[in-house]
C-alpha cells in the first residue's frame, strides 16, 4: 500500500537511513515530503541543490509507481534523481520524463575524513580543478579567516566569497545568501581568500559540501583538499554524516574526495519533458 511518510524517523526506517532519499526528504521541512512503497521510497524536497529534487530509493516496479504519484502531488518543476539503473528504468517507464544528465553522488559516513580536522601550512597533494561540486573542531564565533589556516569566514566575507566564485567557479550552484546555504570556510594566502567551500543544504542527519572553489593562480597546491577535509570533518561532526555532488567529467575532484573516504555512487537526473529546468 502506498503510505506517506510523516516524520524524518519514518524516512529513514522506510529506506534503510540510506542518505541519498534522507537528504532528500530535508527532514520534512519546508513543504518537503516522502512516500513509501513496498521497497522503494521517493522524497521530495523544492530549491536544494538549486532544483526541486525527487529522491528516489529502491526497487523499479515500486519506484515507478511512487514516482508518478509525488509528481502529481508535487508538480512536473521536480526532476527525480537516484542510481543509474534505477533512473533509467523509471524514466523509460514513465511517459515523459526524460533522462537530463548523470553525475556521482558521494557519501561520508561516520568516522570522518582520513586526519580528521587537522590543518597545516600551504601544500601537500596536488588537487586541481575541484571547483565544480555540486558541493579537532575549532571553539568561538566565525571569523573572517585567519592567514594560512581553514576556519569558518563571518559575513564581512561574503564579498570576497562572491568576488572568488565570480572569477573562478562561476557555476558554483551555492552562493552567499542563496536559499539553504548556511555558512562558508576558506583559507588565505597573503591576505587573499584562496580557497572556498559551503555548508549548504544540509539535513539533520546529513551535511552537504557545495561551493568549492580555488582561485586559479593557486591551484595545485592542496588547498581545496584541506579546505574540504575541514569542512567535512565539521559536517560529520555536526550531522554524523556528509555527502556532495560532483560531475563525473571531474575526475581530479572525485579522486580528492575518494581521498577523504567519500563513496561514490553514480546517479541520474530526469525531468517532465517541457517543464521549466
């Protein structure tokens, strides 16, 4: 019987607490909203990640039917997503939807990043272009960054947060001030914000990176990856678990998250044909 799911608790009993349809449902919050059918669970959830996702969970034959259910609850804006094979079956299935594009979704569980927190001076393994995501802890207030050190930036960053996104991740689907993104780290070198990234879109029980971004000129010197590592080691700390999006035609990026225990699982978007994407 198909049932809809009222409480995060629900959610995650229904898919086995996997993160992809519990990030998804957001918690519930905001409008958000989840089913459940035999094997498979489908959450939706408007302006994360920049788009009004359908998460989709399970088996296929359950899966099509909870799909074209939560679109007609929620309306053809929403472009579901889930793994590969999963995606494609539904989508050949569903009369349509079409299949918009893959990319991986990468998950760290418990545990945290390999070397936790831990900062250093400048360098280390080469990390190159990581500016395409779709994404011990320190004590007091946010600061705007001390030099050579990864930190939370307070709001007097947010321009310089825009001004780096602007020049050198112009893509970047977190921004300062955009729905759901909370809060930015970054790192200076003589004095200039090197590197970027975001707490954005988070749910309850797991931390979302976005926003990361390198300024050109610095590249290649280990910044994003210890810009990352920070930044997950605070997710997983705060949220017991973190995951991120990131292309597939990014290979350096998804090795450096590999580096920091991220798992990848490729996945699938797809959306109602004519709809505004």
């Amino acid at each position: 019987m198909l049932r809809e799911l009222r409480t995060p608790d629900e959610v995650r009993a229904a898919c086995g607490d996997d993160d992809l349809p519990v990030w998804g449902a957001q918690a519930l919050r905001d409008g958000a909203r989840a089913w459940a059918l035999g094997d498979a669970v489908v959450t939706a959830a408007r302006d994360i990640s920049r788009r009004d996702r359908l998460a989709v969970w399970g088996g296929t034959s359950c899966a099509v039917e909870l799909v074209r259910h939560a679109l007609g609850e929620v309306g053809p804006s929403f472009r579901p997503f889930g793994e590969v094979a999963l995606l494609a079956e539904v989508t050949a299935k569903i009369d349509g939807l079409e299949v918009s594009g893959g990319f991986s979704w990468m998950s760290l569980p418990a545990g945290g990043p390999a070397g936790g927190s831990q900062d250093g001076p400048a360098g280390g393994s080469q990390d190159g272009p990581v500016d395409t995501v779709m994404g011990g802890r320190e004590a007091g207030s946010a600061t705007d960054g001390m030099e050579d050190t990864v930190g939370w930036l307070g709001p007097r960053a947010d321009e310089e947060v825009r001004t780096l996104l602007a020049g050198h991740a112009p893509t970047s689907y977190a921004v300062p001030g955009g729905p759901g993104v909370r809060r930015w780290a970054g790192l200076r070198l003589d004095g200039r914000l090197a590197a970027v990234a975001a707490d954005a879109w988070s749910a309850p029980s797991v931390g979302f990176l976005a926003g990361v971004a390198t300024a050109a000129p610095l590249r290649g010197r280990g910044l994003a990856e210890r810009v990352c590592r920070w930044v997950s080691h605070e997710l997983v700390a705060d949220h017991g678990r973190a995951a991120l999006m990131v292309d597939d035609d990014n290979p350096a990026a998804v090795k450096v998250y590999e580096r920091l225990g991220y798992r990848r699982r490729r996945v699938l978007a797809a959306h109602v044909a004519g709809a505004a994407r």
